[in-house]
C-alpha cells in the first residue's frame, strides 16, 4: 500500500485511517471526499521538527493552503502551530475566520489587486511575499496610506530547473513568477525595495516547482539564494533575515514512485545552509518552508460508487463513476497517475483493465487509465482513488452543474463532517 494508513479488513472492505471505506461511503454517499487529519498533524510535525532542529527554532513552516484550503484545515494549522501561505483574499478569509493568527500568514501571488493588497493589510497578513515592481509600488502607497510599516520578502528566481511537469515548474528565469537573480532584475528591485518608506525588507523567496523528488534541487536552490544575500550584504550592507525556500517535496501516487524522507532532506539543506552562511559570512536566517501536497496528499482519498462497466469487446473497458474531472480534474489536466482500488472488493483478483471515467459530458473525463479492476466489477460497488488530498477539493468545479462532493476528516477513529455536500439550491445562489 502506498501509505501506511491504508489497510484492508476481514470483509475484503479498503480501510483508511483505520474506518470502513464501504462504510463511509454508505454514511455519508458518494462522491465523498475522506481525509485523515491524524496523518495531517503527523506531517505538520515531521516539519516543526525537522526545521528546527536544521535551521534553529526560529524556523517555521508554511502550509500552503492552495493545495487544500477550508476552514478545518486552518484550525489545524492553528493548532499544530504551523504558519500559512495564502494566496488571495479567498484564502485570507477562511484562515482569519477560525482565528487563525495572521502575522504567521504569508502572501502570494504576481497580481495582488490593490483591493487585495488593503484587505490582507487589513487582516494583519504578517509579511507579503512581492512578486514585482507594481506590487511594491502599489503595497508602499496603501502600506503608507495605513500608516504601517508592511513587512515583505522578494520572490525571486534561482534559475533551476526542478524536473517535474511544465504547470508546476517555476523557479527558471522565465517564470510569470518573481524576479530573476540572473538577469541582474532580482539586484535591481531589491535596491528598490529597500529605499521604499513604508515597507521592510525582511528577505528572500524562491519556490522551484511542485512534486519534486530530486534533493539536489533544495541544495542548489539555497546555495544561490544565499549567493544573492551575500552579494546584496556587500553592496548595499543589507543582511537578510528570513530566507523562505518554498514548498514542492514529492508525494507517491503509486507504488512506484520513490517515498521522500523528509525529516532527513531537510537535515540536508540544514548542513548546506549553515555552511555556506559561514563560509559567506552570513548570518543563519529564520528559514521557512511552504510544504502543501506533502501535508494533505496522502491524507485523502475519494470515494466514488460505480455506476455502469462498459466492456467495448477487443477494445477497451470502462468503469464509470459519479463524480470524476469535477472533483479532481489532474488526470485531464497533467494526466497525473493514481492509485484505484474497488474498495469493496480488495481481496479479489483484479484480473481487468479499465479506464476509471467520471459523469461529465466529456471525453476527457478521466480519472486514471489502464486501472487493475476485478471482472465482478458491477453497478453499486465502491471505488476509491487514492492520495487525492491535495490539489482535488481545492480545483474542483461544478461543471455539468454537479454539485462539489462533501468531506468528511477522521480522527482518533472518529469520523466527522467538515464539508457539507452542494446542494443545488447552493449552485444557483447568487444567480438572479
Ligand atoms: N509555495 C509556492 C510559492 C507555490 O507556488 C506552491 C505551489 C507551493 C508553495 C506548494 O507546493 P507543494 O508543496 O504543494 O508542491 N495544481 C498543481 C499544483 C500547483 C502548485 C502551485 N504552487 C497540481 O495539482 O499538481
């Protein structure tokens, strides 16, 4: 199994966090979104730990929430004691709505609106992360307007090239994202900040790219941000204070994939950094990480109930389901592999091939392809994709007018609602 809070019982049924999947599935209907917070907490704190002990307790990591935000996970973040990066005012919102404290709040983005700008100032966002000139013009003359002093980093560029899928690669110097070191454009702005009233320099951001395995890639990432800092020190005498190395460790979507130790990579960057503030005469940053599909990936599934087993003779198969691009649209637009079980049926052999497809009215309604599927397979049964934990809920639409599926999370053996099901009153609410 791909993660270790998988497991089957002695009715052949998927088990996730240690509940009946066929079960919830019968609790609460289908599509169902299923999350086990107990293994949230658990990476939140393989995080919290493994920065401290690399970087020193000044560092913190950053949820990024674009990879799963709703109002339970930011009360978990607030309770494991986790800073966030938030991306919109969306976002900002639901955070500041359960109490979350937002000086730990981080905000992205390479087109904040000025209206955007004044409403994270409002909510007391504790440090924008500036993305180009027009923001830090924009945020300087609202920051002065509030008669604050806005704290900021710079996003920057490195230059790497993370290996991952275009959509998610974002530290090369062509990027829509930050300012690039190479081009001499990162020196340029960072002078400009720095002779700008109302805002305070507080460091530097790179993000590389998302569903990274390759280690090497956080190394190099920080031996040229810490370059940079040396170099903005000697020309301008600025030292940095913060350095935020992004997010992107790499999740299994199936078995193949390589398992990240995360605890030991950050070990890693935490020897390379200390060297190489000594070796720059630096000193050792408050560093921050923004960690999203290596929190919650593996700690979500959904579960689906089958509806037709469509065997074209001598071409192909295909099991559909009831929900499928509308609630995870990542096959259709990365064609991202996933692991799917019939999780009623796990002690069968899954003899078949089939394409797993969704309800809507499109071709490309895919779920995952070439999928292991017992011959039984029939209407009624449940099917479960697996590590749908991030990046599902957080894209989902409701084309076709299919409503978003509910969620439900699990802890301590409990399971309980914190998404409730679209109704179709919902879908037509603000339609006059
Ligand atoms: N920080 C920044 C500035 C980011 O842009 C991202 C992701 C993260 C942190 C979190 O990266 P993670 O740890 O989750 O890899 N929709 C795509 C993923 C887009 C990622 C965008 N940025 C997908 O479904 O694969």
């Amino acid at each position: 199994m791909i993660c270790k809070n998988l497991s089957v019982n002695s009715d052949g049924h998927l088990c996730f966090a240690g509940a009946d999947t066929v079960r919830l599935a019968a609790k609460y209907g289908t599509p169902l979104y299923v999350m086990d917070e107990d293994r949230i907490r658990e990476r939140c704190r393989t995080y919290l730990g493994a920065m401290r002990e690399a970087f020193g307790e000044a560092a913190l990591p950053l949820y990024a929430g674009k990879a799963a935000a709703f109002r339970q996970i930011y009360r978990v973040m607030r309770e494991e004691g986790m800073g966030i990066d938030v991306v919109s005012p969306g976002e900002i919102y639901a955070a500041a709505s359960v109490g979350f404290p937002m000086e730990r709040a981080y905000f992205h983005g390479n087109n904040k609106t000025d209206a955007d700008i004044a409403y994270a100032i409002e909510q007391g966002v504790g440090r924008f992360v500036v993305d180009n000139r027009e923001e830090l013009d924009a945020l300087n003359r609202i920051a002065g307007e509030k008669r604050i002093r806005q704290k900021i980093l710079l996003r920057l560029t490195p230059g790497i090239d993370p290996h991952t899928y275009a959509a998610v690669a974002t530290g090369m110097v062509d990027s829509k994202f930050g300012v690039a070191i190479e081009t001499g454009q990162a020196a340029a702005l960072t002078a400009y900040a720095l002779a700008l009233p109302n805002l305070s320099l507080e460091g530097f951001h790179c993000h590389v790219g998302s569903q990274v395995f390759d280690s090497d890639v956080y190394l190099r990432a920080c031996a040229i941000m810490l370059e940079f800092a040396a170099a903005m020190k000697a020309e301008h005498g600025y030292v940095m204070r913060e350095l935020d190395l992004g997010g992107g460790y790499g999740v299994r979507y199936l078995d193949s994939d390589p398992e990240i130790d995360i605890a030991a990579n950050i070990r890693q960057v935490g020897e390379a950094l200390r060297a190489h503030c000594a070796a720059l005469g630096l000193p050792v940053p408050a560093v921050r990480m923004e960690p999203g599909r290596s929190i919650v990936a593996d700690a979500g599934l959904t579960l689906y109930t089958v509806g037709t087993f469509k065997q074209i003779l001598g071409y192909k198969n295909y099991v559909s389901v009831d929900g499928g691009m509308t609630d995870n649209p990542r096959f259709a637009l990365y064609r991202s592999p996933y692991t799917v079980y019939i999780a009623n049926r796990m002690n069968e052999k899954a003899a078949l091939r089939a394409s797993v497809v969704g309800r809507c009215c499109e071709s490309g309604d895919i779920l995952q392809e070439n999928v292991p599927v017992p011959d039984t397979v029939t209407r009624g049964d449940i099917a479960a994709v697996l590590t749908t934990g991030a990046y599902n809920y957080a894209m989902s639409s409701t084309y076709n007018r299919i409503p978003r599926p509910a969620m439900v999370m699990l802890r301590d053996g409990e399971d309980k609602l914190v998404v409730r099901r679209e109704s179709y009153e919902d879908l037509c609410r603000n339609e006059l």
